[in-house]
C-alpha cells in the first residue's frame, strides 16, 4: 500500500502539485448553455466572478 501511494505521487499528474480548481457544476451547465443556444445566461442567474 506504501508503494502504490509513492507511485501514484510521482506519476504524471499525481500529488497535490498538480491538483486544479474544479468549477462548479452549476457554473458548467451555464457554460454549455452559453454555448449552445449563443445567448448570455439571464441576469438573475449571473454571478459576481472574484477579482
């Protein structure tokens, strides 16, 4: 089990190094829906984006 887990770090991609922000599902599904039907989401759905 000890070798698997230093495996697993020093593979490509593995270990906190490489971890990355996940969007939010929400955020994804708006994201498909901009690109699908070509028009902005409504504003009452938009969201603030931090700075």
């Amino acid at each position: 089990m000890t070798v698997s887990f230093m495996r697993s770090m020093v593979k490509h991609g593995g270990g906190v190094k490489h971890t990355r922000k996940q969007k939010s599902w929400n955020d994804e599904v708006w994201e498909i829906y901009e690109r699908i039907t070509g028009e902005e989401r409504p504003e009452l759905f938009r969201t603030q984006k931090p700075k």
